[in-house]
C-alpha cells in the first residue's frame, strides 16, 4: 500500500513536471528543437561506451534471467544501432516542422478570416518494449511535434533507456529548453504505468508499443485516449484479372520479405477463375522458401503440399512462415471474408481491371488500402512521413502510419478587424 | 437483473443492425444519400400534423411531471421549428459530400503512390438532452458523412424522437437505405446508456451533447471514444494597444449577444494601461444591460457597481449575465490566466499590435484562437462547416465545432504496378 503511495506521487510529480515543461516546449522556435535535436545525436554518439557498458549491463541480466534470444536481439546496442540513432535524430531534425502551420485561412460572409493552425498535443506517454532505440526515436519525434515525452520502456532495458535518456537531456539543456521534456520513468514497477495512462490532467496521448497482451491491457485501463495498433492481419486478394507475374511478385514480397512485421501478408485470397493459373506457382515459391500453407478444400485440390486450414486460421497474425490460402468465388467474397477476418490493418487487390480495383479502394476498410502493391509499403517512411511512431489500427485522430503529424492537433484560428456576431 | 439483462440483449440487436447498416451506407453514392436527405425533409413537411400531436404528448407529461420551463421551452416543437429541421436536412444534401475524397495522392521514390481517402467512421451513438431538433439534425450529419446512427435523446422527448425517426426512415426507404442506418433507442432506461458506450465492437464513436454532468459521466464510463464538449470559459483580453471602439464592441458582444451558449464571454482581462480608458465605459454598457459584474480589487477601485470576485469565479461558466473582470499586468499575465482557468474553449485578444497578435494565437492553446473577433463566432456555421454536430474542447481527432469531417476518418491508399518493397 505504502509502496504504491509512492509510486502514485512519484508519476503525478513527473507529469506536473511534464506538463510545466510542455507548455514551453510547445512556443519553441523551430531552431531551437532542431538545435536540440541535433545536439542529442552528438551526445550520444560521444556516449557511445557509456551506452554500450549501460546496455551490457541490461543484456548480462536478461541473459541471466532467461530471456529469448529474439528479446534479447532487440534488447542489444551495437555501434552500428548507436550511430543509426543518432542519425534518426538528425533526419527528424531535417523533417519540416508541422507545429503553427496554418492551413485553410479563408474570408466568410462576415468577414471574419477562420483557418486552422497545427498544434502540439501536450504531454504524450509511451510504453514500449525492451527497445532502446524506441527511447531517441520517441523522444525525437515529440519534441520535433512541440510535445513532452514520457517515456516507460520495459524493464529489462532500463539501464540503457537511463543512459540514452541522459543524452537526450544533454541535448534539451545546449538548446535551453526543460530537461522534464523528456523524461523516463525510473521505476520497472508495473503499478507505475497504471498511474500513467489515468493521469488525465498531465498525460494528453498515451501510445502503447509491444506484444498484444500489453496493448489491450492498457487500452482497457487507460482513461486517457490510446493511439494503439492491434493486429496486423494482412490480405492479398488476386483477382480474376490479375496480371501474374505481378501477382507472384506482389504476393512472395507480401509474405516473405520480412515474416515478423504487423504489415506482412497472413492470407492469401485468389479468385477461382484464376487459381488454376497462379496457385501452384507462387506455392511453389512459397513451398521452397519453407513457408508452411494452409488452405481450404478448393486450394488442397489444386496444390499438393497445402495442409488443412481451420477457422482459427483465418483470423490468425501468424508473424511466421505460415501462411492461409482460399479460394474465392468473387471480389465480393474477397471483401466480405476481408470484413470479417481482417483487423483493418493493411489489405491489397492485384488487378488490372479498373472497376474492381476502384471498388476494392473504396469499400475496403483498412488503414491502408493497396492495388498491385505489396503490403509491405505500409510504413511511416515508405509513405513519405519521415518516421513513424507507430500503426495506427483504430479510426480516430491518426489511422495507420503515425508520424509528426499524428502527435500534433489542429486549433481553429479567427482573424477580425472588430467583428461582431450579428 | 432480468430488466438488465433484456437491455442489454436489445442494445447488443441494435448494435448489430446498426453494424450491418453501417456497412452499406458506407458505400452509398452522394446521390442515394442526398436523395434520403430531401426525402427525410419532405416526409417531416408531410407529417408536421403527427409531430406536433406527438410533441404536445410529450410536452403534457413534462409540465405534468414539472419539468423547468427552459427545458420545456428546448422540447416544444413549433410549426416554424419543423421547418426549419426540413431545411436543416436539406442544407445537409446540399453540403459537398465529404466521403471517397482523396488527398496528397503523390508519387514516392519507390515507385508507388501514396494518398489518402476519406472515410465514414462506421456506427454514432449520440446522446443528448430533450431536444427533438437534435434527432433530425444528428441523423442527417451522420448520414452523409456515411456512418450509421444510434440516438439516445432524453426521455421526456421519447415520443417526439420516435415520431422525427419514422419520418428519417420513411427518407431512407424512399432511396433504397436500410431503416437501420438511423435507430432511436426505444428504452428510456438509463441502463440502455450504459451499455450503448460500452459496445466497442458495434459503436466507433460516442457523441454526447447536453449538461455536464451527463458529459462527465459519459466520458468516465465509456469505453469507447467520446467527442466531448465540457465547460466553455471564454475569455477576452484587452491589450495595452487595443483600439477602444473595437474593445467596447467585441466584449460587448461576446457577453451580451447571448447568456446561455457555450462560446459566450465569461471572463474580461484588460491590461492595466488601457484599463481606466476602458473599463467604465464597457462596464456602462453591461450594468445597464443588466450584467452583474464580479471583479478583482484592482477593477473595482476603478469602476463603481462591480462585486468582488472570489477564486471559484475565475473557474465559473456563469451561461448568465454575470462576468469575471481581471486587469492583468501585460500579455503574459492573461495567457497564464487562460492556461490556468480558462478551458480551452474560445479566447479572444482584442490589439492593434502585431506582434502581441502573433503572440497570442501561437501560445493560447484553446480549440479557437481570435483577434479582434468575437468569441460567439465559435460554431460551426460561422466557419463554415455548413453544420455542427457539436464543439470539442478535446484536442484528438476533432477540435473546435465539429462539422462532417469529424465524422470521419482517412485511410492510406496506395496505387502500385507490382511494386515490391526491396
């Protein structure tokens, strides 16, 4: 009970310091958050044997503790991944500033001029995994947005994001602006992160990064709103119309470039009248690269090697070389088995007819919605966003990849000259 | 628990139907939809005799159960009030819909291009007070921004709502709509609220419009995203530079055009050096209107008739002739005023100094930022959003009056020709 005490005055003390440091990072000049940006990116590549021996630290322990190997990949700093943090930081400093931004300034019949001007959102929380690098990269990306960073990465990084984090704030300090600006919360305590996303009065965004179980966990208890990204149940339907060699390509990329990310294909959905042509030749690809495929009775009849696919399959994010496979009758039934299985992530036609990939465009509702390219492309970069914070998979505020822009609000400004309302 | 549990059973069936509806609304043409707007109006003209009757029922069991004229006066429908709910809903078809567009649609290095295309949300639940206007108007945004609707309006308007929806389904059967895309909730039990913003599969959105404490426990209980509007203390600062006439006339305004809506004038700060130029004369104007004035000692040493003010009066939306007057010792000193009382509503500076101009729509973070205008320009009309579902005073996804685009979202599109990502 004591201990819990504490840790509620220990997180609303760090979010009345965040919220006082907000409100002067929301007036500062470009110059001074590129400057600070930068600055950052020095500092840690001056510290890099100070991060490397923190990390080192972190690593021995996960080690000890039996951690995954996969963890413990994401877990460890190398030069190679200090120098290209410090260079994340300098691109975010290269990016255009969205903050004060006015757009839409126009004259109404009463003469008043009303537009609108792009704002900070304040104090955002985020809570990630074992990643350090998401430290500078999350703190870089709300600091260009005009916003304090509260930043809560997993436990067993905690020496490393401490080590960053000072950097950060070396960085804060050459360019003048409050070190609260960026904060990481010390304690590995999980009631810390309860308080975090209830502080309503000093957390405007909480932006939860990691495994399933942590997001909805935290999107059931926040009352502060969540930018969040569930599952990344990703389709690839080839229709009747499909140019195939395209439609090899499209879809061996979709599936197989990366297996693990939120953005690669999980099913595999072909119009009947051409599965005849197309199946057994990507199978083949996909059969070689050692992807195990699970399909229905349709596809089983067409290629060997296809296990059975049950229910579960169709809603599974596999995040693996394994892959489900149906037949459909039509681009209706690609759509509708979309709806109903899919988790609105990123959802692609490869077509050459015009009517159907206009009607898969619209009525396809997913963050991102592709024709004759692979599902791959969904990233912040790749849309020319310059970094990401995250994939978005809900509708409100920011959908799909979230860059600077997803951290910022718009407010309305009125320009007069002694207006009154009639 | 029995009772309980039948709600709950209903609210889950009209979930689903509004779920299944929200499907094909989504896809409907301008012109399906435009086509019901004018239906919907027609059929209101056509059943203005039943509404009235409807109405008058519902007003009875109100004086009956002695309900506040104020509330009484918001539920009475007159023959000129349906008229203007036709028109409103004509007005509705007429705005340019909103749904399909597509922006930045540009070329990436990769090859592909990128966008972005607008999209409805899905299923609205909005939930308001014993204003039958607010069924027709709700009804109408929702549906050309292609979302289908759940509305929840106070019981003691149970009959007027039932008799405004029958003539919102008899427009959407006349364009081939399902009747589902707009249900009003037959139960007046608050259970049934309970449960409507809890039903995260089958709502995207919850709207509340009507009294704080409704606003508030709306916003603590749902799980669900919520598009709140809660206390609008608008403030408007007189600088040192202000030109008197223009002063006088927007404060005048702000205060006096009307008491009771949320974008009035609660609060005067006016800088001590134009103080004694300006406080007796607007002070004038607003005793004799019949304000009562509540000021600190520095005000009132200047301008006999005001009462002091208390702390809780900084906080207060009076929504009456009653105003907080503050001098303030420059620009700073109001905008810390704001920041710390105000609600991040409406502010307005009155000044003929540009740099205190750009000073003040930079650093004001409300969801409407004016110069020399009066903050009663804060709606949706006035800016030109052609219709208002209500006024944020959130900062995720809409802020500031809310027209169709709050009801929307936007999903990436990518257009490729094979593309793979290397």
């Amino acid at each position: 009970m004591e201990k819990t005490e504490k840790i509620q005055a220990d997180m609303q003390a760090l979010g009345r310091a965040a919220r006082a440091a907000a409100r002067i990072v929301a007036k500062a000049d470009t110059a001074v958050k590129n400057h600070a940006l930068i600055a950052m990116a020095r500092a840690i590549r001056c510290h890099e044997a100070s991060l490397l021996a923190a990390n080192a630290a972190d690593v021995a322990q996960a080690r000890n503790k039996g951690l995954e190997p996969a963890m413990i990949d994401r877990l460890t700093l190398t030069p190679k991944g200090i120098a290209s943090m410090a260079a994340g930081l300098e691109q975010i400093a290269a990016l255009s500033d969205p903050i004060g931004a006015v757009t839409d300034l126009d004259y109404r019949p009463s003469g008043i001029q009303v537009g609108r001007m792009r704002v900070p959102l304040g104090v955002i929380a985020i809570i990630y995994e074992a990643r350090p690098n998401v430290t500078a990269d999350a703190a870089g990306l709300c600091l260009k947005a005009g916003n304090a960073a509260i930043l809560r990465g997993g436990s067993e990084a905690i020496q490393s994001n401490q080590a960053i984090a000072a950097c950060v704030q070396e960085g804060l300090r050459s360019a003048g602006l409050p070190e609260h600006a960026v904060q990481v919360v010390e304690t590995t305590d999980r009631a810390a992160v309860g308080e975090l996303i209830t502080m309503s009065e000093y957390v405007d965004m909480v932006v939860p990064r990691g495994g399933k179980g942590l997001i909805e966990r935290i999107a059931n208890e926040a009352r502060v709103p969540v930018i969040k990204h569930l599952d990344g149940v990703c389709h690839v339907y080839v229709d009747l119309s499909a140019d195939l060699e395209k439609a090899v390509r499209v879809a061996d990329n979709a599936k197989t470039q990366r297996y693990g990310t939120c953005n690669t294909m999980e099913t595999l959905l072909v119009h009947a009248g051409i599965a005849e042509r197309f199946l057994p030749r990507i199978c083949k690809i996909l059969l070689e690269k050692g992807v195990e495929l699970r399909g229905d009775e349709a596809a089983r009849a067409l290629v060997a090697g296809i296990k059975p696919a049950v229910e579960e399959d169709w809603y599974a994010e596999y995040l693996a070389p394994v892959l489900s496979v149906r037949i459909v009758e039509d681009i209706d039934q690609a759509i509708t088995h979309i709806a109903t299985y899919g988790s609105q992530h990123t959802d692609a036609i490869v077509t050459e007819d015009y009517s159907r990939a206009r009607q898969f465009l619209r009525e396809v509702d997913s963050s991102s919605v592709m024709i004759n390219a692979s599902t791959r492309f969904a990233d912040g970069f790749e849309y020319g966003l310059g970094a990401e914070i995250g994939i978005s998979t809900d509708k409100l505020h920011a959908r799909g990849p979230v860059g600077l822009e997803g951290l910022t609000s718009q407010k309305f400004i009125v320009l007069g000259d002694g207006h009154i309302r009639e």
